[in-house]
C-alpha cells in the first residue's frame, strides 16, 4: 500500500482536468446583437484563461513533487541506489511529460470538437489512432526505461517501482476518464 500522499495527486489531477472540462456544449449560436457581450466576454475569458494558466502550472510542480515524494517513501532505497535512480528518474519523468502533453493535447482537441457538434467519422478515426500511438509510445518509453533501471537497482526494486508508475498513472487517467464526455 502506499504509504502517503496519493489522494493529494487523485485531487490535484482533478483539479488540473477541471478547467479542461468546464465548458458545457453550447446551446446554440451567438447573434449579431450579441457583438458587444462577446467582446467583454471574451476579454475576460482571456484573463481568466492567463490565470488558468498559471494555477495549473503551479498545481503540475506541486504533483511533480508530491509524486516524487510518494517515489522517495516507497522505494527504500540504500544511498547508492538513490545516486543512480534519481537521474534515471528525472529523465524517464522529462520524456513522459512529452507523452502527457501528447495526451493533453489530445483531450483539449477532444473537447474542443465535442463542444461544437458531433464528431465526425475523420475526427473519431483519428482520435483513436493518435490514443493508440500515444499508448505505445508509453509503453516503449516504459519498457526503455525499465530497463536502465534494471541496470540501477535489484528486480524486485524495479518491479516495485513500475508498480507505483503504474498506480500513479492509472489514478490520473482514472480521472481523466470521468471527466471526458463520451462522443456523441
């Protein structure tokens, strides 16, 4: 079981898929008469948006470090273990925010499309291959990864470690997961 500080990153990464998923599907379109509204609507969305921003930004270091914690509780590793893991770890960390940016992008296009409409045939063809080779992508980078760690640590070190990734990993998806709408 882990030891500390998971339900801060379950909470954390709801908070960071919230502002995503705020926008209802809107109702019908914006009429002429409307300009003037828009204009300061949209200057204030633009506002909101830059604070956004940087809550976000500031709510991805804070999972980066409690994450990093809850690896630094679990791992029990010796000083020597420590001087070869944490560079791996930093790096292996450093290439998956690449993949998580990947995904990122691919939700916000998502649910981009879905508050317009329907999704077409195209776009839904391509939402699935880009989740596939997203999916193996992290698989590879995984399996590269663990492999160097192998070379770092004992076996049932690096299993343990693949375990808590995979725990930490499956929580944020998990809610990503409820907050996607499902196509229409």
């Amino acid at each position: 079981m882990m030891k500390r500080h998971l339900l801060s990153i379950a909470m954390a990464s709801s908070l960071l898929a919230a502002p995503v998923f705020a926008e209802p599907k809107p109702a019908a379109k914006a009429t002429a008469s409307d300009s003037k509204g828009a204009a300061d609507s949209k200057e204030a969305a633009d506002s909101k948006g830059a604070a956004d921003a940087a809550n976000m930004e500031i709510l991805r270091q804070k999972i980066k470090s409690d994450k990093k914690l809850i690896v630094a509780e679990n791992m029990d590793l010796t000083d020597a273990e420590a001087k070869k893991f944490w560079p791996i770890y930093d790096a292996y960390q450093k290439d998956l925010g690449k993949i998580n940016q990947r995904i990122s992008d691919l939700v916000s296009g998502y649910i981009s499309g879905y508050n317009k409409g329907p999704i077409s045939n195209d776009a839904s063809k391509k939402i699935v291959a880009d989740t596939l080779d997203i999916e193996k992508a992290e698989t590879d980078l995984k399996r590269s990864y663990l492999a160097k760690f192998d070379k770092a640590l004992p076996p049932y070190k690096v299993a343990r470690y693949a375990q808590i990734e995979n725990k930490i990993r499956a929580l944020v998806k998990y809610e990503l997961a409820v907050e996607i709408p499902l196509m229409d």
